[in-house]
C-alpha cells in the first residue's frame, strides 16, 4: 500500500499554471478515495467520533443537510492545497456540492487520511503510530481524543509550553464523545485522568 505522503501528489487537482482548481467530481473522487491508507469503511468508529467531536460535533447532520461543515471545508483546503478557488463564493459552492459527490463517512475518511497531526504524520494511521506506536484502529479513546485535539494547530499544541491547553482539547472533545454516546461515563472519567504523550 502506498504511503499517504507518496499519495499526495496523485491527490493534487490540477497541474501548475492552471489559475484555479475545482474539487474532482465523484469519478475522480472514487479513484482516490479507493487509493487511501485507511477507507471510510474501515475508519474506526472511536476515530471517527473523535474527529468530529474534535471538529464538528454535527457533522453529520449539517453534511446531509449540504452545510459547508467544517470538515468539508478542510478537505477542500487540503485537495486544493495553495490554489484558492476564484473567488470566495465559489470555495464556498465547491464546499456544498461535495455532499452530491461523495457520503458523509467518505469524506470524513478524506479529513482523516489527509490531515497532519505533526511529526511528519499526515493522516490518522500515520499520526496513530507516530504518537503511540500503534495502528488507529488500536487507539483508546483518550488517544483518538488526544490526535483530534492536536489538528487545529499540531506544532504548536505539541510543544512543551502548550500542554495544558492540549489537555483541555483532548478533555473536551473526549466530553464530546461522552455527550454522543461514543464512549462511557468510565471510559471518560480514564480517558481524562491520563496523562498526555
């Protein structure tokens, strides 16, 4: 399987000297979701709803609801890479025709496989085994919440000096996932008496 990073290129909408890109249409964006290191039918359930407690606890219903979520609108910053849209409206429009295009789980697998979490890790698996040494489907809950924690700012929030501030991430999206039933009352009460990596 190739590595996300060897992937990256292959992610990329247009070649250089073009003006603007759009998001693929659900052709395109089949080939490269079949290409991802970890699919949306095996994205982990504890990984998914930490993502989404750590981003956009209503995902879900704001996506079906064709919302420019805050998810989605990620996927299109990281599949656009440095080439804005036109014009803001059109980012905009890109964001909401995504849901015609690909489901919600899929896009979550994008915002997953596509995101950094530092130490030279794009992508949750990478991310999973930097941090922890271990596969994503293997994380505990205060591990999942701790990766979605770090995505808002991974270098910074990984620094010595930040750690209380990513303790208080990791803690409230941990609370967010207790609030959507992903993990128990016990699991919360642990996940937050751990210690950060």
């Amino acid at each position: 399987m190739r590595t996300l990073v060897a992937l990256l290129p292959a992610l990329a909408l247009a070649g250089p000297g073009l003006p603007a890109q759009t998001v693929p249409d659900r052709t395109a964006l089949e080939a490269r979701l079949a290409e991802l290191p970890l699919p949306a039918d095996a994205l982990p359930p504890l990984v998914a709803a930490a993502l989404i407690a750590g981003a956009d606890r209503d995902y879900r219903s704001r996506y079906a609801a064709d919302d420019a979520t805050i998810i989605a609108r990620s996927v299109v910053r990281m599949l656009l890479g440095d080439r804005p849209p036109p014009t803001p409206e059109e980012g905009v429009a890109e964001v909401r025709a995504l849901p015609a295009r690909v489901s919600a789980e899929e896009m979550l697998a994008l915002y997953a496989n596509l995101t950094f979490f530092g130490r030279d890790a794009f992508g949750i698996e990478a991310g999973a085994r930097a941090w922890f040494g271990k596969p994503a489907g293997a994380l505990a809950p205060e591990e999942t919440a701790f990766l979605a924690a770090l995505v808002p700012a991974p270098l910074r929030l990984a620094r010595p000096d930040q750690a209380e501030q990513l303790k208080a991430r990791r803690d409230m999206v941990l609370e967010e996932m207790f609030e959507a039933g992903a993990i128990d009352a016990k699991a919360l009460a642990r996940g937050r008496a751990m210690p950060l990596p």
